[in-house]
C-alpha cells in the first residue's frame, strides 16, 4: 500500500500573507441603508463568525489570522465578503448535486447575504451588549482534551530550499492491554512545512520495519537494508489518521472506533516542504479512547492507480480504478489525494446494470485538502462495485503546473502525480483488515 505526498502547507486564508489590505473607511456605529439597518458584528456577524470561521480563524491554528473580536475582524471585512460571495471560504470543494456530508461548513444563502452588506455598510460594530457568549474553544486541540498525546522523541530539522524525502519516526506506545481509539488529531509544530503527515500503526507482530531506527528520524535512503528501503514506502498496516491542511481529525461516534493492539507502535510518516525559511518540526498525535469496547471497528481502504501516465499539455486527463467489497461494510467517509494537476475528483458505485450512482465529486484544491463524512453512514453489501475517477490538467494553463511539456507519472514528491481514494468503513469489532479482504462466496475463501 503506498502513500503519496499530502496538501502544501497553508500560507494563506483569504488571501497570501504579506498582501497588504486597506482599511475600510470609518463607520459609524449603527449604519443604515434607508430605513433598514445594516446588520452588527456583534448581533450579526459575530454569530456566523463562531460557527462556521473560529474553528480555523483562531490562536494556534493554521489559519493566518484571528476572527475573534471586532478589533481583529474588521479590518478583513472586504475580504470576507468576497470570500463568502464566491464560496471559497469556509473551504468546502464538494459538488451539491451529490451526497450530503456532515462536516460541510457552507454559509447559507442568508449567512452569505449578512457577511455582505455588513461589509458594504462599512462593517458597523453594533451593540456589544448583543454579542453571543464567547465559544469555548479548547485551547489548542479539535478533538476532547486527549488522553494520550505521543510526540516524535526528536524534532526533524527542515532546510530552507529543496525536496525533502519523507521522514520517519517510530514511536513505542507501550499500552499494556488494547486499546479502542474514538478520536485522533496530529498537531504539527511546523504548520507551514508539514505537507502531509501519515500515522500508521505497527502492531508487535509486524515485520515492517522492524530494523530501522526507534526514536529518532530516518528516511529510506539511510536504510542500509535494500528490502527495508523499499518498505519505506509500502505497508498493508492500518491507518491511525491522515493529515493533511485543511483536513478534519479522525472523529468516529459512539460505538466506532480504530483498535490499537497492546504494544503496538505508532510510525510517523512526514512529507515536508521547503518555503524559504529553514525551521525544525515535532509534531503530535492526540488520542481519545472509547469508553467501552465497541461494537463496530473502523479501517481506512483505497482505490488507487499507480499506471497513470499523463501526457504533456493534457488539460482533463481521466484515470480511475475500480474493486470491489469482498465483505459487509458501513461507508463513512472519503478523503481524495493528488497533487497540482489535480482537477476533479469523484467516487461511484457502479450496479449491476451499469448505471453509476455518484457518492462524491469534488472540485480538488490541492492547498486545501478536505475529508467528506458522511451525514448517513451508508450500508454497503459485500460485491458492492467501488469506482474512483480522477481528472488532471498538466496543461499550462493549470498556474500550479510545474511543467506542462512533461509526461507525468506516480511519484511521491508534488512534481509527479498520484490518485488515491481513501475511504473509511466501519466493520464488525473482530474483524481486522486480513480478515475483512477474506471473500467468503469464492472456494476456499479467497484472499483480495
């Protein structure tokens, strides 16, 4: 199972960093458009603000600056509404006509008209006295305060310019007795130079690895053992979580969770990106156990294709892969990875007679990656045909295209390409992922 390399780091919101923005005029405090008043950042705006903004657009996360108080937010006050008027902000890529997820943090059309002509109006404050109560954000993690937190031992020194290989740490959890983990977040201490973090578990009967260095960094090519240089990059162990900027932590209900056998490790996959600026990362994984054993455990799949070959200056260039569910499974979610040709993204069951049922197509931003939950877990039943569809533009016309008159094929760093589907399923709570690939309608119970 190999994995590509995950999103840029963010280095903008609503617009890159170090442009500079005007101030509006000065307002007065109540501004009316007629006989109507103009909506308040307290009564108004601040409420949508909560809601749908502070969960990125606060102190310690990654978005560039703070949408708390009036003070910060309204020097913003154009932008925003040019952001909400074309909908690329809150970040939400998936197309309507498909599927309904849970974590869409789009702006109804009303929300949108408010952040609009509050902006128009000179972005009055309004009355303080009808601010919302304050959210009670915690105060770095997007998860429950977690009950373990494993850190990389040593931070990973990061270069001003070039590629970085990818970047392991291996870290003993030492648990004594397995563990149900409910909800898990990673939390790098280099927002700007982690462009995508993997975090596998090992559990202590796996070979992969198992001679490489533990506790500290170390990339394939230090690997002194050819067989493990090429392990690096290929593992049937399971997922703990993907991050990637933009992308939501792993939260799962009440009687889901992902299982971690006692002794497991945690491996830490890191692709770094340079920007310009030396600087060193230590990232963080927090983990929230379940409260009792449950009943379903979750395991993270793909559809991939690692044949594609783009031609140069090809401007929609279609790939896709398609397999089937040897067993029972309850569709949660979808996570789409490419790089910066990437274009389109889309997942289908394709039925029996041929017709195609469309579960997601997005519209891929690669600088912003996002993970789409299901609002109704979706039953599927063993046979059930999967299909994943890519679309890429390596024309000159795509402004992140490196280079238009090259032939693209797979590879890890962004200059290349890959097409990855994660899903997630959750399966009965003994099942493991050996197990579930187990088709039990074929002789002898054949293996995937």
């Amino acid at each position: 199972m190999k994995r590509g390399a995950f999103g840029a780091a963010i280095s903008a919101g609503f617009l890159a960093s170090g442009v500079a923005v005007p101030l509006l005029a000065a307002a007065s405090q109540t501004a009316h458009r007629g006989d109507i008043a103009a909506p308040g950042f307290y009564q108004d705006v601040l409420p949508i603000l909560q809601e749908k903004c502070q969960n990125c657009h606060r102190p310690g996360q990654p978005a560039p600056m703070a949408l708390i108080t009036y003070k910060q937010t309204r020097p913003w006050a154009g932008k925003i509404a040019d952001a909400v008027r074309s909908k690329t902000m809150p970040p939400w890529f998936a197309d309507p006509r498909y599927g309904h997820f849970s974590n869409d943090p789009s702006l109804t059309a009303e929300q949108i008209a408010t952040m609009v002509a509050w902006a128009k109006a000179g972005a009055p404050e309004g009355n303080w006295q009808d601010a919302p109560s304050p959210r009670n954000w915690n105060t770095e993690w997007h998860i429950s305060p977690p009950d373990k937190i494993v850190q990389m031992p040593e931070a990973v020194p990061i270069p001003a310019r070039g590629e970085v290989e990818y970047t392991y740490e291996i870290v003993p959890l030492h648990f004594s007795q397995d563990r149900w983990v409910q909800s898990a977040e990673l939390r790098p201490s280099s927002w700007a130079h982690v462009h995508h973090a993997v975090v596998y578990i090992r559990p202590p009967n796996s070979e992969w690895l198992r001679h490489a260095p533990v506790g500290k960094p170390f990339t394939a090519s230090t690997l002194s053992d050819p067989e493990e240089r090429r392990q690096a990059h290929e593992t049937t162990s399971d997922l703990l979580l993907v991050y990637a900027p933009g992308s939501a932590p792993e939260e799962f209900p009440d009687g889901m969770a992902k299982f971690v056998p006692a002794e497991s490790d945690l491996v830490f996959q890191m692709h770094y990106t340079t920007n310009g600026e030396a600087a060193s990362d230590r990232s963080r994984a927090g983990l929230v156990f379940a409260k009792s054993p449950p009943k379903q455990r979750v395991i993270t799949l793909q559809l991939n294709n690692h044949a594609l070959i783009i031609p140069p200056e090809a401007d929609d260039f279609r790939v896709e892969v398609q397999g089937t569910l040897p067993n029972d499974a309850t569709l949660l979610s979808f996570f789409p990875h490419m790089h910066v040709r990437g274009k389109r993204f889309e997942y289908d069951i394709v039925h029996d007679d041929g017709s195609v049922e469309i579960l997601l197509r997005v519209n891929y931003h690669f600088h912003w990656q996002l993970s789409y939950r299901l609002a109704e877990p979706r039953e599927l039943q063993a046979g059930t045909k999967l299909r994943a569809v890519a679309w890429y533009d390596n024309s000159r016309n795509n402004p992140h295209n490196p280079d238009p008159e090259k032939t693209v094929t797979w590879g890890d760093q962004t200059s290349s390409e890959m097409m990855v589907g994660f899903f997630e399923v959750a399966v009965p709570a003994g099942m493991d992922k050996w197990r579930f690939f187990i088709r039990h309608d074929e002789p002898g119970g054949k293996t995937n």
